[in-house]
C-alpha cells in the first residue's frame, strides 16, 4: 500500500512538471514565416536542424499560399499544424517552448 500511494505520487508529480513545461498556444503561420537565422541559431540549433527548419518554413510557405489550398482557411490551418508539429519535431520540447515564446513576445507581428 505504502509502495502504490508513493508511485502514485511520484506519477502525478513528473505530470505536472510536464503540464508546466507544455507551450499553450501554438505559433502561427506569420510567426514561422518570420522566424529568421538569428533567432532559430539563438535556441542552438545544429547546422542540419536549422537546414532541416529552412525546409519545412520554405515548404510551408509553397504549400500554404498554393491555388489548392490557399482559398480554404480549413485546409490552410491543417497544413499549418503539420509544419508546426515538424517544427516541434526538430526542436524539441524545450527548444519549442522557448521559440513559442519568442513567437508570443516578437515586436512585429506580420
């Protein structure tokens, strides 16, 4: 018994510590698009994650402004999610957490 409540414990403490760490609002399309070297170099990228991130922001752009896609907010916002989750993919939690700050605090939004 003594050993379950500890566990138990000891589960819901890393779940809060990873709750805190989790960025609550995701970057938009601007903010991927604004990012620049300077910025994605200020969270240490390596020189293939930050190729891997020019990539996907070029991508993204092709895609997201495409005939097909562009006329259909829906399409666009699910297309936006993927190159987001990407992002996140190459930066990892902490990485992502700080570049969704930076997203929330940039001076120009556009």
């Amino acid at each position: 018994m003594k050993y379950l409540i500890t566990s138990l414990l000891l589960v819901c403490s890393v779940a809060s510590l990873q709750a805190q760490t989790e960025p609550t609002v995701e970057p938009d399309a601007q903010c991927l698009f604004a990012t620049d070297d300077a910025t994605w170099m200020s969270l240490k990228l390596t020189t293939d994650e930050l190729q891997q991130v020019r990539s996907l922001q070029t991508a993204c752009k092709t895609d997201c402004t495409s005939k097909e896609n562009a006329s259909d907010p829906v399409t666009v916002g699910a297309v936006m999610d993927k190159y987001v989750t990407d992002v996140r993919t190459v930066l990892g939690e902490e990485r992502y957490a700080q570049w969704v700050q930076w997203c929330k605090e940039r001076p120009a939004k556009g």
